[in-house]
C-alpha cells in the first residue's frame, strides 16, 4: 500500500511520467516501460497501457501508469 499510497511515490511517478516527452503514445509507453524496467512492452501491454492512459487522459493517466510500473512487481525485484 505504501507504493500506491505515498507521497513520495506520487512525485515519483510524476517525475518519471515527466521524463517521458510528448511524442505519440505508443512511443510515450515504450519509453515508460524502459526506464521503469528496462525493457519494451509485449504487443498486449503496450496496448492495455495506452488505453488506460486514454482512459484517464493525459493529465493523469501517464502519472498513474507510471505509479503502476513503478509499484509492480517486476520493479520491485
């Protein structure tokens, strides 16, 4: 709870979603997945991935997305 929940993590998230430019989503996406874990996103990811942010919009959704790789599992270890 404490990566979904914190402070900290949210300015993270928002610093990495920052780092992300502003170039189409696809390429905004495949560039969150590498600096968050180093590698491209599967076809299935990339694409739940950008919905998720068109769903919430820009303003949002690419901090929450960044949140969500920042406190997944794959990060973490």
């Amino acid at each position: 709870l404490f990566l979904l929940n914190s402070p900290f993590m949210a300015k993270q998230s928002a610093a990495l979603a920052a780092r992300l430019g502003g170039g189409p989503p696809a390429e905004r996406v495949r560039a969150a997945y590498r600096l968050a874990l180093q590698r491209d996103p599967a076809a299935a990811e990339a694409a739940a991935a950008a919905a998720f942010v068109a769903e919430l919009g820009d303003a949002k959704g690419w901090p929450a997305l960044a949140q969500a790789l920042l406190a997944g599992n794959e990060f973490l270890y």
